[in-house]
C-alpha cells in the first residue's frame, strides 16, 4: 500500500462518513457537518468520488434492498487502512508545525 498516498479534504470525510454503512444524501450530510461546513459535495461530486473509490476498493456498495433506489456504501478494509495512514500523516503535518511554531513563539 503506498504510505505516501494523500488524501483530498472530501475524500477524506467521505471515507471517514463510511465507516458506518451510509446513504449518498447522509455521506453529503455528515461530511458537511464533519468539516464544519467547509466541505459541501454536490450530488454530481459525491457521486463521482463513490464510483472512483468502488473502483479502488476502498468502498463497497451494499446490495440495494427491493423496491429501494437507495445505495448504500460501507468502508472496506483496504479503506480503513487508507484512512489510518492519512490520519497518521496528518499527526506528522501538526507535530512538525507545532515544534516549528512552538520555537518562533519562544
């Protein structure tokens, strides 16, 4: 797995919205609600992004219920290992800041 992958901001929620089973209207919802209404995907984006991440494997969609038009999405393991090495990339991205920024205040 290539550790030095970087995630967009929306990809990240998204990914991070998935790891409870989750409908494209509640991923849009809780990303929005996560990022403090930074990030707002558009039908058309949030769409998009969910075809590119089945197709990468880290999201798989869950089998539609009868008489359903909703899809359902869910987080698959190689996902949640992409979400860890973003989550330890980004503790790197503070802990470097915060000793270059600690060093000016001093």
């Amino acid at each position: 797995m290539n550790d030095s992958l970087v995630l967009t901001e929306s990809t990240y929620y998204i990914l991070l919205s998935l790891c409870q089973p989750q409908h494209g209207y509640g991923i849009m919802q809780q990303t929005e609600q996560m990022s403090g209404g930074r990030v707002r995907l558009a039908a058309g984006t949030l769409y998009g992004a969910l075809n590119a991440l089945c197709d990468k494997g880290w999201i798989i969609q869950l089998p539609v219920e009868s008489g359903s038009r909703k899809k359902e999405y869910k987080l698959t393991e190689k996902g949640l290992q992409i979400l860890h090495n973003e989550l330890k990339r980004l503790r790197q991205l503070v802990a470097n800041g915060e000793t270059i920024l600690g060093k000016e205040e001093a």
